[in-house]
C-alpha cells in the first residue's frame, strides 16, 4: 500500500514539473543583438629597446654607458626620461655564457610613446647610437579598458532599443531580460605590419602590433573596439 502511495505522489510531482516547465516555455519572447563600435587613436605605442654588450677581455662598452647615451638622445628629441623603464620590474642585467667563452650583459627597456611622430623621431635616433635591438611591442590606448566598457554599455541599450521598437509595431512592450550574453568584444588595428632595417646589428621586427609604413616612416591606424551583446526580453501586452 505504501509503495502504491509512493508511485501516486511522484506522478503527481512529475506532472507538475511538467506543467511548470510547460508554463515557462509558453511565454513568449523576443531575441536581439546590440551592437557598437568606436575607432580611437592610439596614443601609447611601447618600444621595447635591449641593451647588450660583448666582452672580450677588457673591451667593450658597458650597458650603463649605452644607457647614458640613449637617454641623452632621448632627451635631445624631447621624450622624457620618465618614459623610459626597465621591462620587468625585478629585472637587472642579465649575464650569460657566449659561445663558452665571452660573456654578454643585457639589459631590456620599455618605452612608452605616445604618437607616430616620436616613434619615428626615435627610431631614427637608434640608428646613431649603439642600440642593439629595438622593436614596437605594444600598440594600445591609455582608456582602452573604459572603452570597452562604453561599447558593452552601448551595445546593451541598442539591443533594449531594438526591442522596444519591433514589439511597439506588434502592440506588446519589452518585459524582464531572460538571458543577456556577451556574443563578441574586441579591440584590433586595421593596418599592415611594419619592418625596419634601422637598427644594427639585428632589425626591429613587430609582428602583433599592426602598423604601415610609407617612404620610411611609421604610421599607425585607428584602434576599432567593438561589442555585440544578445538580450532575451519576455513580452508582455500593452495594457
């Protein structure tokens, strides 16, 4: 008798699970996708600058004297020192063994630019002085972070906009969101890569930042950062 009582009450539950879900899929509702884009100027463009040197015996120039002259250039083309950081912040020379027999000191900087203009400025200045590696490793914006969050922003009220909308057409307004996804969010630079010669030994190479050159200047193109954003809204009646 009991397990007889036991099978009625768990129909009754699955019956009503299934109603409830019935229930819930039978309420209509509306899909759509916002979108956004905004395309900036970038205005931090980090140079990564490798100091080294070469030992034999008693000759060769110490990084710290390469480093004197490179910021004394540095200044005579207007770019603060302040710019100028080592690029990890533990980081010191680093000295390893050169062919079992030399030794070699290095040291790597970033450099922080802000416009086409002093990169070009200082690129030309490696070629005059003893730099040994130089390359564009970063292109960015200094409020690329709020950026992003506008166009999410942005995205979501054109998604509720497009909502309210095609349902004022049918005579039904927007209800409570359902389900809000993030469907796409990036940042990237629509431009070619770039390859210099300028620098020796060994050229600066930029693979990841994207930038053109033209008659041997560098130029960079706008940063487009966008955001999709999918929204459910259920639909209730215009009362």
């Amino acid at each position: 008798m009991k397990v007889k009582n036991m099978m009625i009450i768990m129909a009754l539950l699955t019956t009503t699970l299934l109603d409830a879900q019935v229930a819930l899929g039978d309420k209509p509702y509306i899909e759509v996708n916002g979108k956004s884009e905004i395309a900036v100027m970038p205005d931090q463009i980090i140079v990564s600058i490798v100091l080294k040197e070469m030992e034999k015996g008693k000759h060769g120039t110490s990084t710290d004297e390469q480093l004197k002259v490179l910021k004394e250039a540095l200044k005579k083309i207007n770019i603060p020192i302040t710019k100028l950081s080592l690029a990890h912040s533990n980081a010191d020379y680093i000295r390893v063994k050169y062919r079992k027999k030399d030794l070699v000191n290095k040291a790597n900087y970033n450099l922080i630019l802000k416009n086409a203009k002093e990169v070009n400025e200082v690129f030309k200045m490696f070629d005059t002085i003893d730099v040994y590696k130089a390359n564009i490793k970063e292109v960015t914006h200094s409020k690329i972070i709020e950026y992003k969050k506008q166009m999410r922003i942005t995205a979501t009220r054109s998604a509720k906009e497009k909502a309210d909308y095609l349902l004022k057409e049918l005579g039904a307004k927007r209800g409570l969101p359902l389900l809000v996804r993030e469907e796409y969010s990036n940042s990237s630079y629509q431009s070619n890569s770039y390859n210099s010669n300028n620098v020796s030994p060994g050229s600066p190479q930029v693979s990841s930042s994207k930038i053109s050159a033209k008659g041997g200047e560098i130029g960079f193109t706008k940063i487009k950062v966008t955001a999709q954003i999918y929204v459910k809204f259920l639909i209730e009646e215009e009362l």
